[in-house]
C-alpha cells in the first residue's frame, strides 16, 4: 500500500492566506507509482511530477474563500490514495481579525444629520 502525505506549507488541514496562490509540498510512496494529480475544488488541476518521492506544485490558484486542494496518487495495480488541504484565502478587503477600526458610515443625500 503507498504513502502520500502533504508537508508544505504546514502539515496542518487547515490553511489561511491572503495570497492570490499557495505552493504546497509532500511526499509519496514512489514505488509502483503509475501517476500523481492534484484539483482544486475552485478550479485548476495539474500533474505532479514526484522527484525521489517528493513533490511540489508551486502556485495554486485560489479564489476568495474555501479551496479544497485534492493530490491523488494512483499505482500500476489500481490503487488510489488521496490527501486534502483547505485553503481559505481571505478576502483582501477585509480587516484583519481583532482589528476594531472606526466604521465610517456614508452621508445620506437629502437628508439633515442633527
């Protein structure tokens, strides 16, 4: 049975970015490998091309909001591994978590603030 693990940019699920891409990284069995793709669920997909069972897609684009990044690894006889990473790419206009800034509410034509 193989091995396909993500390492990059951390070994956690659960990525947050306010880049318009992530590169991500990891590791396969490369033993019997007859391929290795990745998708993410936003759009995009691609081939990987592991180097002594390593691999990297450099890259990915994300769309605002949750990307769910799919890598599959598939062996000459017929097995299919997967590993996911969520990435959530922040909204650029947004404050940043905890930042309280002052609302700035715009003035209504035609009518008198007292």
């Amino acid at each position: 049975m193989g091995a396909l693990t993500i390492t990059g940019p951390t070994t956690r699920s659960v990525i947050r970015t306010d880049g318009g891409s992530v590169t991500l990284s990891g590791t396969v069995d490369a033993e019997g490998l007859a391929g290795c793709t990745w998708r993410n669920s936003r759009g995009g997909n691609g081939d990987i091309t592991p180097v002594d069972g390593d691999w990297t897609v450099e890259d990915i684009p994300l769309q605002i909001g949750l990307n769910v990044i799919t890598v599959t690894a598939t062996y000459n006889e017929g097995e299919t591994i997967k590993a996911r990473a969520c990435v959530t790419r922040n909204f650029a206009g947004a404050p940043a978590a905890g930042d309280r800034g002052k609302l700035i509410r715009p003035k209504r034509r035609g009518v008198r603030n007292r």
